[in-house]
C-alpha cells in the first residue's frame, strides 16, 4: 500500500509539473527598488545551507545555488543548476556561479 501511494504521488506531481510546462513564461514588468535605508541585506555564503519549508514541500540547497524539491514524500527535483540568457549576448550566464 505504501508503494501505490508513493507512486500515485509521483504521477500526480509528474501530471502537475507537465501542466505547469504548458504554461507560457512572460517576463516579469520593470518594477522601482527601493532605495529606502530599511532594507535586509546579506551576502551569500556558498558554503552555508538554507531551507525554506511548507507544509507540503520544501527547497533544500546550498547558497551557492545548487538546491533540491521536494513535494512530500518525493523528491521532485536535485542538483538544480540555473543559467541565464540574455538578448543580443550569446555567451551563457551561469547563475550559481
């Protein structure tokens, strides 16, 4: 029982991540930062961990970029690896990098 429950939540993520694919991306619209002195700042400290978690999923990874998903119990996603490209520049941004 166990099996078929891992499995009918395998095929239910794999059937929401293929609908989300469909989806068509648009760029976000230029939006003002804010120059206000209260703002959080911090550097990145790829060595460290972070986590952010819900009640039914998580990210784990690295600050140097690297990450996994999860959607419990199964994990959906490992090794993520983020590259940027950009208009009229033909070289590959690394974004972990």
């Amino acid at each position: 029982m166990p099996r078929l429950i891992a499995f009918l939540a395998s095929a239910v993520c794999l059937l929401h991540l293929t609908c989300l694919a469909a989806v068509e991306l648009k760029p976000l619209a230029r939006f003002p930062i804010s120059t206000s002195p209260l703002t959080i700042v911090r550097n990145s400290e790829p060595a460290k961990p972070f986590t952010v978690a819900g009640e039914h999923g998580a990210i784990f990874g690295q600050q140097d970029g690297e990450c996994e998903g999860w959607i419990f119990p199964v994990k959906i996603f490992s090794q993520l690896r983020i590259t940027a490209e950009l208009a009229d520049y033909p070289v590959p941004i690394d974004v972990n990098a």
